[in-house]
C-alpha cells in the first residue's frame, strides 16, 4: 500500500483508488444487491411498503417455473420455453461466430502481412462506426419479405415466393452474430497472433494435415482467446434486446425483452429481478464451464 | 528409398531480389552435408526449397531422383529443424516427439514405445512427461531431433541448430549431432554461419556468399584449396595481397604486391597481367631467417597470446594487419613491439585466386 501511494504520488493514488472503489461499488456491487434484494420481494403498492406484507420469499422465482398456483400447467412453458429458446440461441450464434471469425482472425494474424492485415481489420471495424439500431433495422431491408436478398433471389428466379426470414428467426441470428463479431473476431486475433508461425510449419513439416495442425497446435494455443471470445458473444447476446426487438419474428420472444415487459409495461420490478438474476445466473454457468471445458483461468481470459 | 538431393540449376527471387542463384550440386546419401556462409546469403532459402515451404523459382529440387515441385513440406521425406526449435510448449516431451506418428495414425501405445526409444537415443530417457518449459537449452535442441526423427525422413534439415546454445554445449552437441547422424545414418544438411561447426562435423560443405554457392568440396578442400577469395577469407583466418600476376612458373604464379613479388600457388590458372589476390594463412607464416624466399619486411604492431598459440600482428597494407601464428612450443621468439621483422611463408601454403570480395570479420 505505501508501495503504491510512493510510486503514484498521493493524489494519483487517492484517485486510483476512489476511481476503482466506485467503479466495483456504484457499478459492480450496488445495483446488483438492490437487484438481488428486489427479487425475493412482493411487488407491493407504495402504501404497503414497510407493513405486514414486506417480505421475503420466493414467489418471483416460482413464477418463473411454475406459473401462477392454480394454473392448469404443471410448469410455466411459455417463459421457460423462451428462457431456454434464448440460452439455445445465443450458443448457436457463438458457435456461428466462431467458425465465422476463426479463419478470419487466423488469416489476419498468421497468413496476411503488414499493411494488407492492417486494411482487413480496418475493414471489419468500419461497419460498427454506424449504431445498433441503425444497423438491425439495415438488416430488416435486408432480410425482409421485400427485402434486398429476397428480391435477389426472386429476379435471379431461384425463389418464386419470397422466404420471410424474419419469421424464421435467419434475420435475428445474422444479425446478433453480425453485432457481435469484432468481440470474436479480436480476442481470437490476438491469441492467434502471439503464436509462433514456425509451429505451424513444424507440423506441416512432420506431415501434419491443416486440420490437425488447427487441432493440436493453433487452437491450444489460442484457447485463453476462443474462451474469452466465446463468453463475451454469449453473454451480449443472451443479453441482447434491441436487436430481437427488430429483427426477432412476430411470435418469438427474447429473455430479455420478457424482462423489459416485467420491469416497463408490467411495472413489476421484483418479478423483472427475479429474471435478470436467472439470466445472469446462466452467463455465469456459460463462463464457469467454458473455462473448466478449456482449462483457463479468469485471469487468462482477461489477457 | 535413396536420399541423394539434387539442386538442379536452383534459382529463387523475392520480386526483384535474387535469394539464390544457380545452385546446382548433388548430396549423396548419408552425407554430412553443410551450407556455410555469412547472415543473409540464403541458406535458410535454400533449407526451405528442400523442405517444401518454398518452390523454386527455377530449376528444381530432387530427392533420390525425384522431382519435388508441387510436392508439400508435409509429403516429403525431410524432417526440419528450425532454428528456434519450434517444439510444441503445450505438449509433453513425448507428445513433441510422437506427433509425427500422431499424424501418421499410428496407436497410442505404440506411438509411446517409439517416443521412449527415442527418448533413449537422446539420452533422456526418463522426462518423457515432463513439459518442454522444464528443458534445458540442449536437452530442448536433442528432443528436436528426436522430433524430427521420430517420422523416420530419409533427410534432416537442420537450420543453425546450435546457434542459441552457449560455447561449451555448442562444442558438446557439435560431437553428438555427429555421432546421431552415424547412428541413425541418414542424409544430413546443416546450415551455419560458424565455420568450426561446418568444419568438424560435416562430410562436405558448399560455401556461399550472396546467393551464390562458392565452393563445393570437404574441410580440409575448402580450407587449403579455397578456389575464392570470399572462401579463402571466410574459412578460416587469412591474408590477402593485393597485386598483378607478372608471371607463371609449373604450378605458381608470381605476383608483385606491395611487398614485393611473391610466389603462389596458380590453383585458379591465372595469367600474367591479371589483377590477383595472394593469400597466405596466419600459420603457414614464420620468422625468417638467411634469404628464404617470399620473404615480407615489415613493423611488428603487437601480439596476443592464446594459449596455445600467439599471435603477432604486423603492419600490412592499407588499414589491415597481416597476422601470423605460432604454437606455444615453449621457445617463442624475442621481438619488441615497433621493431621491423621479416617474415616469410612457403609458395605451397599460399594461394593464388582471382580478385574478389573477402569476407568482413
Ligand atoms: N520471404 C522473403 N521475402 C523477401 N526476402 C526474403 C524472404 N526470405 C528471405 N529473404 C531474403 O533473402 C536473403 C537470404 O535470406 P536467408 O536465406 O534467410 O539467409 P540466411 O539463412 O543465410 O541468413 C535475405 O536477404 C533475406 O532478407
Ligand atoms: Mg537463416
């Protein structure tokens, strides 16, 4: 401590650690205690607050699994059912971008030199100089029954009716795994790049197939950035909302937007606690095993 | 399979860059074979052509009279060392030396018993689990080998192998590496910049110097019979001077330099009128006395003593000292630093080659 405060000088140092005490406390810590605290409560009148019926309980995280008592449904399908539909989903479109960014990040990083890897990775940034939502709703152009690929299509006389993709959910996962991209794309350029390319060579020398090669020595490699690529596509896209508010077919619903209607236009915070707490209970058991599956640490990750 | 290597009239570019120009020698089967030459003069683009990672932009490689164009590092029968190793960090000692047979589908068990067996021949029989970190600089350098060797190849490469390793394990794996090439009896081809490494181990050497092989031939043919100024300045220590033939008597040549006219062997066929380069070796020079011939009067600079051997230095011409050695036989010549001295050399120890570029310390 007197280490630190010598090194920085004492008002740097105050500052430093004001600065992280906010940031773990305010940011970090706080709102998600009131969260956490909001979601074992009733949702009471404001006139009820502090008598008889302030409570704990369990009754919020009930609900989510069995519905209101007296139901005729043993469980709660519907919100189950999307909870579980967003899990899936966000998985699929890690996956996805992972076999989308992997041979890009390998490219960029091992096969491309100098200013022709600098104008690629330019290239991959650029589309995110234009906002969220501006680009989900590019995608709906894109992806509509109207839209640019359907029009293709239907010009090229491959389709004679147009696919509405939107209903199928094609246009919510392009967009997700297109939102997220450069979260994959650059966690896995860096693992990638620190590896030494004669390693590559030497397992081609020893007779070693691209695939193997891939297998037993650049992916190793790049675990700590597959893992950290992987955790933060998931869990922005179990998070996301604007992009399902877009581009999300008519009759599928996201966690999140379930949430929102909790906490909005249902005004019942305790219950949206409950299930912000459930979904941010899940990204943690992604992370947790993603990094048993790859054997990293946290601190790997972080790199 | 025979493992003679051809290089057929080899020329590789880089753009306009000519890495290697006209290589064309054949190495036999089980030879100890090495490149020598500065940084820079394309021996690892060399290396590679043979391996695979790079086709050549002319002529071709053959392997025991095959053509090799179009055939990847991962279809030929070599096997290379890299010059910083390239071992797998992630993987156990043994799992290094059996990817080759990984690759190759061979069983767990069996792909084991081969790596122990190496493990044997390098003399680490014992830390086939332990993590490669956990090496020692040589102890890295031989589970390359055994790497390498594991896929059975009918040619090592190896690419300044040594180069990181300090004096004593350098002069150590020197005799090793020599020693597993009798063993295992393959075709090797080393590449060094450090001429006693090219010198102690090899069978043969070609001599290269920007692109060009130089010279072809054995130790001691290179070291006596250099047929270049670059080659005769690079192996080994040497003196060059400057001068004209003025003429040819059997096998020597006279030339007047600015000592005087000395006498030399005419190796390269020289004729009188033609600028030359006599070079005469730091240890086929001594003191003279009487009249011998090809004698040089010139001012002692100083000496250093080496243990077992002395140097003195004299003035020559230009900014260059001629050097000459001694063996420490127990009587060393009185001299004085500043006082003039004759020294003189026999015409068979000194050669007599075309003006060319020597090689910068
Ligand atoms: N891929 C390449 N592109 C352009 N120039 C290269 C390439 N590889 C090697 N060179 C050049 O070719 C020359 C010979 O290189 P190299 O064979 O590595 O030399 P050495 O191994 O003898 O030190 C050097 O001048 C080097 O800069
Ligand atoms: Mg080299």
């Amino acid at each position: 401590m007197r280490d630190f405060f010598q090194r920085n000088g004492a008002v740097i140092s105050t500052y430093l650690l004001l600065a992280v005490f906010f940031w773990v406390v305010m940011m970090i810590v706080l709102p998600q205690a009131y969260m956490l605290n909001f979601s074992f409560r009733h949702d009471l009148l404001p006139n009820q607050i502090g008598g008889p019926k302030d409570v704990y309980t369990l009754s919020n995280y009930e609900y989510l699994l069995f519905g209101r008592p007296g139901d005729e449904e043993l469980f709660n399908y519907l919100h189950l059912t999307v909870f579980l539909r967003t899990i899936i989903a966000s998985i699929f479109v890690t996956l996805l971008d992972f076999a989308l960014c992997y041979p890009i990040a390998y490219y960029i990083a091992q096969v491309a030199k100098g200013g022709y890897a600098r104008s690629m990775i330019l290239l991959l940034i650029l589309p995110f100089w234009v906002n969220e939502i501006l680009r989900a709703f590019a995608f709906r152009i894109l992806f509509g029954t109207s839209g640019v690929i359907n029009a293709f299509l239907q010009t090229m006389g491959i389709l004679d009716e147009p696919i509405d993709f939107l209903r199928a959910d094609v246009a919510l996962y392009a967009g997700l795994s297109y939102a997220y991209i450069l979260l994959m794309v650059f966690p896995l350029y860096n693992a990638i790049e620190s590896l030494d390319h004669n390693q590559v060579e030497a397992a081609r020398d020893l007779g070693s197939p691209w695939w193997r090669i891939h297998w037993r020595v650049v992916m190793p490699h790049a675990k700590p950035g597959i893992a950290s690529g992987c955790t933060l596509v998931f869990m922005l896209s179990a998070g996301a909302l604007a992009a399902p508010q877009i581009l999300g077919g008519p009759s599928s619903l996201w966690f999140t937007q379930i949430i929102y209607q909790w906490f909005n236009t249902g005004g019942n915070w305790a219950q949206g606690s409950a299930y912000a707490i459930v979904l941010l209970l899940a990204c943690l058991v992604f992370v947790l095993t993603v990094m048993k599956v790859f054997k990293v640490s946290l601190g790997e990750i972080a790199r | 399979m025979s493992a003679d290597v051809e290089l057929d009239h080899m020329t590789i570019r880089f753009g306009e860059f000519t890495a290697v120009k006209d290589a064309n020698l054949k190495i036999e089967d089980g030879e100890f074979f090495s490149f020598l030459g500065p940084s820079g003069c394309g021996k690892t683009t060399i290396l590679r052509a043979i391996s695979g990672f790079l086709e050549p932009t002319e002529g071709e490689v053959r392997i025991g009279g095959k053509n090799m164009k179009g055939i990847g590092p991962n279809k030929r029968p070599t096997a290379l060392i890299f010059q910083n190793l390239a071992l797998f960090p992630l993987m156990s000692v043994a799992d290094n030396i059996a990817f080759g047979l990984e690759v190759r589908g061979v069983g767990k068990a069996e792909r084991r018993k081969r790596a122990d067996e190496l493990l044997d021949l390098i003399a680490l029989g014992d830390q086939g689990n332990k993590k490669v970190s956990e090496l020692s600089g040589g102890q890295k350098q031989r589970v390359a080998i055994a790497r390498a060797l594991a896929v059975e190849p009918a040619v090592l490469l190896l690419d300044e192998p040594l180069s990181a390793l300090d004096l004593k394990l350098r002069q150590h794996m020197r005799t090793e590496l020599r020693a597993i090439q009798q063993r295992v009896g393959i075709t090797f081809i080393y590449i060094t910049h450090d001429q006693g490494e090219a010198l102690t181990m090899s069978d043969r050497i070609a001599v290269m110097s920007q692109g060009i092989i130089q010279q072809v031939g054995t130790g001691t043919e290179v070291y006596e019979n250099s047929q270049t100024a670059f080659v005769a300045s690079f192996v080994g220590e040497n003196n060059p001077f400057h001068g004209k033939v003025v003429g040819t008597e059997g096998s020597d040549a006279l030339v007047d330099t600015a000592f005087g006219r000395l006498r030399g062997r005419n190796v390269r066929g020289m004729q009188p009128g033609q600028s030359a380069m006599l070079f005469v070796r730091p240890e086929s020079m001594s003191f003279a006395n009487g009249d011998a011939e090809n004698v040089i009067e010139s001012q002692v600079l100083h000496s250093e003593f080496e243990g077992s051997f002395f140097s003195v230095f004299l003035r020559g011409e230009g900014a260059k000292d001629i050097v000459m050695s001694m063996t420490n036989s127990g009587d060393l010549p009185q001299y004085q630093e500043g006082e003039s001295a004759r020294v003189a050399f026999k015409a068979e120890r000194a050669l007599v080659l075309p003006v060319g570029d020597v090689a910068d310390e």
